[in-house]
C-alpha cells in the first residue's frame, strides 16, 4: 500500500515537470513563430510593408490614426 503511495506521488510530479517542459516549448515556439513572421515582413519591399501598415502601425501603444 505504501509503495502505491509513492508511486502516485513520482507520478504526480512527472505530470508537474511535463507540464513546465511543454509550457516551455510552447514559450519558445511562440517566440520562434514571431521572429520568423518578423523577418519575413521585413523582407517585403517598402511600399507593401507601408501598405499594410508595417512596422508603423501602432505608435506610442495606440492604433495610429484612431
């Protein structure tokens, strides 16, 4: 009976750590997701990137023009 006990617990904290891992990973995905978008729409010629409103589009942590 003891030994269930223990087990339960190691198995409960795997459970915690698998979480952080994929909390994580997802963390970073994120991040690599938004660099990879970042440069991309840097690479696009001048006039697209003005035209849809890049990187100006917000100034100062408001939608410009509103």
């Amino acid at each position: 009976m003891m030994l269930s006990l223990k087990k339960g617990r190691i198995a409960m904290a795997g459970f915690g750590i698998l979480n952080g891992v994929q909390h994580y990973v997802g963390k970073v995905r994120t991040m690599r997701n938004e660099i990879r978008t970042r440069r991309f729409l840097n690479a696009l010629p001048a006039d697209i990137r003005k035209d849809i409103g890049w990187p100006d589009l917000y100034t100062d942590g408001r939608i410009r023009g509103h």
